[in-house]
C-alpha cells in the first residue's frame, strides 16, 4: 500500500539491476542488529511489563521464579493465579506490537515518513497524519 504514495523514481529504468551476488537486502549484521539487540530489548520490556502487572495484581515475580509450575496454592489461588497470568500474557504481547509500530510512526524528516535505514539498506513507511 504505501508503494502507493511513493514519489516516482525517473531513472528506475535506467539503472542495471542489483548484483544478486553481492548487493543482499538482509546481511548478518542488519538479523544481528533485529534479533541480537532490538528483539532482545523488546522481549525484556515486554517480559518486565508483564511481571509489573502480576506484581500489582498480587502475585509477586518471586512466586513464580524457578517454580516451574509449582506455586503455593495456599497463598495464590489457581483460578486467581491462571486469571493474573493469562492477563499478564495479553499484556505482554500487545507491548510487543506498540514497540514495533512505534518506531514506524517516527518522523525524522518532518515529511510524513519515517527512514530506517542500517548501512545504507533505507526502508521507508508512510505515515499518516491522521492517526493520533
């Protein structure tokens, strides 16, 4: 869709194509960078808003630390205990989504677009200014 929007490149029929052999869209350092450190963060932030939830909701993280499954009935409820988890879940992975869509909203040329761009490798998204 946002192929769409684009502006028309002149000379795109002018150019040779790229050298399959040396001119890659993804190279180890672009899936180092996306899972080695972004995913990482991401996953930590996502894993301590989840925890953040359970402690509020009376289930501390040390409860369930190394318990394999094995939680003091006595102190946590199982119906209370599956309700905090399932909830700390949905918590967890809509936190993913909000750090993925994020970033793409980013404007850093104050055009309507943000440019991600790793060593030269540039992908741009639309952004749309009605969306608040």
């Amino acid at each position: 869709m946002t192929l769409a929007y684009e502006k028309p490149e002149a000379d795109i029929m002018t150019r040779p194509p790229r050298d399959i052999n040396n001119d890659h869209l993804v190279d180890g350092q672009l899936i180092l960078h996306a899972y080695g450190f972004i995913g990482i963060l991401e996953c930590g932030c996502s894993m301590a808003m989840s925890f953040w939830h359970m402690q509020r909701r009376g289930i501390p993280f040390g409860a369930l630390w190394l318990k394999y499954g094995n939680v003091n009935s006595a102190l946590y409820p199982p119906e209370h205990l599956q309700q905090v988890v399932n909830e700390a879940s949905s918590i967890y992975f809509v936190n993913l989504v909000i750090m993925y869509i994020v970033p793409a909203r980013d404007d850093t040329h104050g055009k309507g677009r943000a440019d991600l761009s790793v060593q030269g490798k540039s992908s741009t998204f639309l952004r749309s200014e009605h969306v608040v």
